[in-house]
C-alpha cells in the first residue's frame, strides 16, 4: 500500500513539475516571453517619452523661425554656414 502511495505522489511532483516547466519555458505566454515583452514595452514607452519632447522643443524653433527674422539669420549661420557678401567665415572644430 505505501509503495502505491509513493508511486502516485511521485507522479503528480513529475506531472506538477512539467507543468511548471511548459508555464515557465515553452509555452508562447511563457514567464520568460512575458517578462521580455514588458521589458520591450517599458523601453517602447521611453522612447516614446522622449520622442514626444523632442517634437515639443522642435516645434518650439519651428515657431520661432517662422516669426523671427534674426532667429532665421542665426540658424542659417549656425547650421549652414551662410554669410553675408562681405565677410568671411572660418569653421574650426
């Protein structure tokens, strides 16, 4: 009778523990596939944040240029190198 009993407890720890491992590994909603998708999401959501500021300052310049005509002139200097017809300019990096 105790050998009986063994046997079956034995094989509800072996069923339990396949089961745990199938949850934990295999399965297509494992654990592990979880945990990597809200890490993704976490990473997605930061970007998103961060993406979301840069538009915020970008359409900051953009109204700026539209409205300022030294603003222009400064942004056209500092990023395309203009001048004017009676100067010269030196790029030193």
């Amino acid at each position: 009778m105790k050998g009986i009993l063994k046997t079956k407890g034995l094989k509800y720890i072996v069923v339990l523990l396949l089961f745990a491992v199938y949850i934990v590994f295999i399965d297509d909603y494992s654990l592990v596939a979880t945990s990597r998708l809200k890490k993704q999401v976490r990473r997605l959501h930061a970007e998103e944040q961060a993406l979301r500021e840069a538009i915020v300052e970008d359409s900051i310049k953009a109204a700026s240029l539209r409205d300022n005509l030294d603003a222009k002139e400064h942004y056209g200097r500092e990023n395309y190198y203009m001048k004017r017809d009676n100067e010269d300019i030196f790029v030193i990096k």
